[in-house]
C-alpha cells in the first residue's frame, strides 16, 4: 500500500520534471484561470464596496415645525430606531442646525448677518435617517405619514427625493446583478480554458495511458501520477499568480484608493491575506485534480 | 492452459475479425498464428489479454473464463500474460530500466526485488549498458528488445507477441526469434503471431493458420501455406 503510493507520487513528480514544456504551458494557463478567479472576486469587493457607500449616501430627512418639542422629537427617534428596516438615526437640534448653517456659510457676510437679525432661530431640528436597505425608505416614509406625528413635522425629503432614490436603487440592483453574472461567466470561462488544458495534456498520453493497463497496471496505478501532477500544477499556478496579484493590487490599490477613499485593496489583502492564500491555493488543487481526473476517466476503459 | 472456444468478433457486418475460432495452447507449448494481414491475428492476441471483447464464445486462461472477470481483475490476467507489440509500446519518458521495472511495480513487488530481476532480465537482452536510455535514444531492435524484458520481468506464464519483428530488420528480427525461442526453452509459452514466411519455415514449431477470421490448418510441426 505504502510501497505503491509513494511509487504514484514519485512518478508524478517524475513525469511533471520530464514533460517540462508540457508542465509549463499547463501551469501558466492554470495561473491566467487563477488571476482571473482572484481579480473577479476582489473586483466584486470593489464593487461591493463602491455600492455600499453609495447606499450610505441615501437617506431621508424629517424636518420638524419650529414649536415642536425636544421630547417629542427624541421619542418619535428612539420608535424610529426600533423599527427594523431602519439602521442609523441622527437627531439634528435647532441649535445644531445653525452652527451647521454658519459653518456652511462662514465667507457670506450677508447671510450670516441677515440669520442674526432675527430674533429667533429660523432652522428647524431635523433626524436623519439611514435605512438598512435603500429599498427600505417607503416603508419609513409612511410610518412617518402617520396622523400622531403630522402636528410637529413639518415636512420629509422623502417624498421630494423619492424620483432620485428610486433610480439610485436600480443601478445599485442592476450592477450588483451584471457585476456578479460578468464575474461568473468570466470565471467559467478561465476554467474552461484550463480544463481543456489538462485535457489535451492527458490527450497527448491517452497511448501511455493504453500501455500501463496492458500490462497490468490497475486504474488507480494509472491515475495517481497525474493527480499527483494535477495537485503540482495547481499548487505552483497558485503561487505564480499570488505573485503577480500582490505587486498588481499594490500598483493599483494606491491609485483606487485617490479615487474612492472607502476602499483600501491593500489593507483588504493584509487582513485577509491567509484565506485568499488558502482559497486560491485550494482552488488551483481542485481545478487540477478534477481537470485530470474527468480528462483521464475515458482512457482507462482498457 | 489457453482455450479458444467457438471466439467470434464481429466489428460490424462489412468487418468480420473472427468467426468461431476454436483451439488450445498447452503449457510451454511454442505457437505461431500465421495469416495475411486482417486474418484475426491481431484481434485474436487483443482478445487473450482482453484489450477487446469478442463477440461470441469462451476464451479460458488457466481454466478461467476472463469474459467473466469483473474489470478489476483484468491487472491480474495482464499480470501474468506478457504482451510484445509490432510498435514496441514503450513509455517515452521512462527509461529502458523504467520502462521494465514499471511492469514489477504494478505488481506491488520490493525495490530489491526489482533491482535484482530488472538487471538480470536487461543482461538477458543484452542491453545492460542501454538501462538509463530513453526509448528515443534506442534502435528498433533495442525497443523491442526493452519490450521483451519488459513482457518478461515478472516471470509470466505466457508471452504473446503480435508481429514483434514486423518493424525491425532481418538481423534484429533473427535476434528477437532467437530470445523468445530462448524464452520458451527456460519454460514460457510463446504465442508468436506473425505473416514472416522464413520464420515460420525455420522454427519447425507448431502453427496455426488463420484465413478470413477462421482456422484454415493447425499443424505441428506446421508450414507457411497460405492459399
């Protein structure tokens, strides 16, 4: 038993050392299925990511009359913070409201002026709120319409908005849904570029394959060798392709990160630099492994 | 030990390889399947060593039927049957010591005992300073001789070769008939399928005759007479 495992594995290594070219050209290819694999799936968590701040980025406003009072307003925030469509909500007091105002205004001289004129404070306190899910901002909007609150709220953005964040909304399905069936037919298609690889590799050994079992060899005899091979071939593309991502996300991360600040590629490798190495390598063993184990499965009918 | 019993095999109805074919072979028998080229000969050595199945009838191997054996099985028959082809059949990247040794370690045997019997099997041959060559690097009539070790190594009860010499020159065809005669002296059975007139007329050894998938004459000892 011992004795013809290690007599399988040591010709794998053999036959991967005397088949050079043919060890290449199946390792390089198995490296492109790979980089393509990794590239979909830190794209998609680009594009997660992009999408996720831009969702951040809708939310509704109630803007409260001017005599409502405090009390009311941190209720009516802690039900809305009960519901469960809702994640976040932001209580903006009068107060805050026009130190925000100035803020905003600081080189207008006449703005600020004309707000100090007044005698009472002209902004209205507001709660901002951030749905769970964009979707979600109907279902807040007309628990906000009801009769109990219509007496101290003044007005909610929703209902002005509602053109723009219902367009938001598709985009973000839309792309979500293209992104992820781009990645998935591009990541098919890697594999079926590599499996055919193997399958033409074990294609131009189908005689060898003949000779072994007429003269005695039993299938698994046969068949270790090149999974043995198939399990090389996946480990070192594996290793190829982690050098060239960590160099091409460094090169690129930096340039993404000018551009959208939310994403950080090279923090997201840093922390997740032993799964990515385990998945990708894994990746490669069952590509290999399964690419020589259904290409050689016809062959072995002798 | 080897008996062909009513064997047919029909590849369709224009090819007809074999049809009803019966005879046996006894233990360190030394037979020669001669017939032009189509005659069965191949398809009846392919048949012994189940690279293919027959149509019809029972083929029996040390009173065994093998069209009975399960599929996992068949390494066992092959095991104990040593096969020589026209084109050699050597594994391009192993060398000639490899290309022996593989047929002991599909058998489970010791490194030792591989070491031992691969030397002794190669110096029978002649081609012990030929053991780390590649078949690439060796003539026609190394190759075969590699393939007989080869079908040799692991002591088979019988060797069944299919137009050994049919690649090679008259020189190193005369140097494998030597070594098969020679093995089936040291006690193998030799099926030797051939259309080499000479050969067949120099052996002075049993013959049957194929014609058109049939046994047109069993004689021993037999002449090349073909109609």
């Amino acid at each position: 038993m011992f004795i013809t495992l290690g007599r399988i594995i040591k010709s794998g290594l053999i036959n991967f050392w005397r088949n050079g070219w043919l060890s290449t050209a199946t390792v390089l290819i198995m490296t492109v299925a790979l980089i393509t694999w990794t590239s979909v799936f830190l794209s998609n968590v680009v594009l997660t990511s992009v999408l996720d701040v831009l969702a951040e980025k809708v939310d509704i406003s109630v803007y409260f009359n001017l005599d409502a009072k405090e009390p009311d307003i941190l209720a009516l925030k802690s039900k809305l913070e009960s519901l469960n469509e809702v994640a976040n909500v932001k209580y903006v007091s009068m107060n805050q409201a026009l130190e925000i105002f100035k803020n905003r205004h600081k080189g207008d001289d006449v703005l600020l002026k004309s707000i100090q004129e007044l005698d009472n404070n002209p902004l209205e306190a507001s709660l901002n709120i951030l749905a769970k899910d964009s979707a979600q901002y109907a279902v807040v909007a007309s628990f906000l319409n009801q009769d109990q609150y219509k007496n101290i709220i003044s007005k909610v953005n929703y209902t002005e908005n509602k053109i723009v964040i219902d367009r938001l909304n598709n985009i973000i399905r839309v792309l979500r849904e293209s992104g992820l069936a781009a990645g998935l037919v591009l990541a098919f298609i890697a594999f079926l570029v590599a499996f055919n690889t193997v399958r033409l590799a074990i294609y131009s050994s189908r005689e060898e394959i003949t000779v072994m079992k007429l003269v005695g060899a039993s299938n698994w005899f046969v068949r270790g060798p090149f999974i043995v091979e198939g399990i090389l071939h996946g480990v070192i593309a594996s290793a190829i392709s982690f050098m060239v991502i960590i160099p091409g996300v460094g090169f690129l991360g930096p340039k993404l990160f000018n551009f959208l600040p939310e994403i950080n590629l090279m923090n997201y490798i840093g922390n997740n630099f032993w799964p990515l190495l385990l998945f990708q390598t894994l990746g490669g063993i069952v590509l290999g492994v399964f690419s020589s184990w259904v290409a050689i499965r016809q062959y072995l009918k002798v | 030990m080897i008996r062909f019993e009513n064997v047919s095999k029909i590849y369709n109805s224009h090819s007809v390889a074999l049809k009803s074919v019966t005879f046996e072979v006894g233990p360190r028998e030394f037979v020669s399947v001669v017939g032009r080229s189509g005659a069965g000969k191949s398809t009846l050595l392919k048949l012994l060593i189940a690279e293919e199945k027959p149509t019809g009838g029972k083929i029996f191997f040390n009173k065994q039927n093998i069209l009975q054996m399960r599929f996992n099985q068949l390494p066992f028959l092959r095991r104990q049957i040593g096969a020589v082809f026209q084109d050699f059949k050597l594994l391009p990247n192993k060398t000639a010591y490899e290309n022996v040794a593989f047929a002991m370690e599909v058998a489970g045997k010791s490194e030792r005992e591989i070491k031992n019997d691969v030397s002794k099997v190669l110096d029978l041959v002649g081609l012990k300073d030929k053991a780390g060559n590649f078949p690439g690097e060796l003539s026609g009539g190394e190759k075969q001789r590699v393939a007989i070790a080869r079908a040799l190594v692991h002591r088979p009860s019988v060797i069944v070769a299919d137009e050994p010499t049919g690649n090679l020159d008259p020189i190193n065809t005369w140097d494998i008939i030597r070594l098969l005669i020679k093995i089936n002296e040291l006690g193998t059975t030799v099926i030797l399928a051939t259309h080499d007139k000479e050969i067949i007329n120099a052996l002075e050894r049993r013959v049957v005759s194929l014609e058109n998938g049939t046994v047109v004459r069993d004689e021993n000892p037999g002449r090349y007479i073909l109609s």
